[in-house]
C-alpha cells in the first residue's frame, strides 16, 4: 500500500500519445502530488522541449510515439542533465526495450495498463533521491 506523503516541491514531466491518458495520468498526479508541478506533453519531441524549458525531476514517459519515441527523448534528456529520474511505461513487455533504456538509464518500468499504486510507488522511489526545488 502506497501512502500520500508530503514533501518539498518536485516536478514531473508525463509523456504519453494517448491524449485521454495523458490527460487523465496528469490531473491524477497532480491531486495526488499537489505539492508538486506537473508537465504533460503527447510525444517525445514535445516532451524534450518541455525538459529544456523546465527541467522536471522526474520523467514518466512512453516508449512508442510519434514524431519522436520515448527512447530518443529520453537519450536527449540524459545529455542535458545526465541524473534525471525515468519512470518508462509501455504496452511492451519485450525485454529489448528493458535492455535499450537500462542502457540510457532509468529508474523502473511499468508496463500497461498502468497500475496507478505501482506508478505512485515508483514516483516515491524517485522521489527519494530527487534534491527539493529551491
């Protein structure tokens, strides 16, 4: 069981295709995490720009989506800032693309349908080595 904790300010970045998901995943996590700031973007190009603009802690994203994957963002987003925390969620449960994103670095994999405590619980372990916003 997932407890609601409060903690110094964070932010996330969601990216995810599927419009409704999206949508629905960001305002879940904003009533869940009020203290923090949410990003919502519906591909990874999008999700990059976001990243540049804001640097969220955390990064909650898709792998397969146009325009850019959720692989090439998440590439990008380690050159620019190298410890972000990555949450990868996908209808792939191939272990390729466990091995790809070990290899760019993330922090757990979930696959969909998405569990809502799983998501939490995964955003908690990021959490806790995540630095509070000044």
């Amino acid at each position: 069981m997932v407890t609601k904790q409060s903690h110094a300010s964070f932010s996330i970045l969601f990216v995810e295709d599927d419009a409704v998901v999206c949508q629905a995943i960001g305002r879940i996590l904003a009533r869940y995490f009020p203290d923090s700031k949410i990003y919502t973007a519906e591909n990874g190009l999008i999700g990059l720009e976001l990243f540049k603009e804001h640097t969220p802690d955390i990064v909650i994203t898709d792998i397969n989506m146009p325009v850019m994957d959720g692989i090439e963002m998440a590439s990008n987003i380690k050159l620019i800032k190298a410890d972000t925390k990555f949450v990868v969620i996908t209808g792939y449960s191939d272990k390729n693309y466990l091995e790809i994103f070990s290899e760019i670095g993330f922090d757990d994999y979930i696959v969909k349908p998405v569990d809502i405590g799983k998501l939490f619980a995964a955003i908690e372990k990021c959490r806790a080595g995540v630095a509070p916003l000044q």
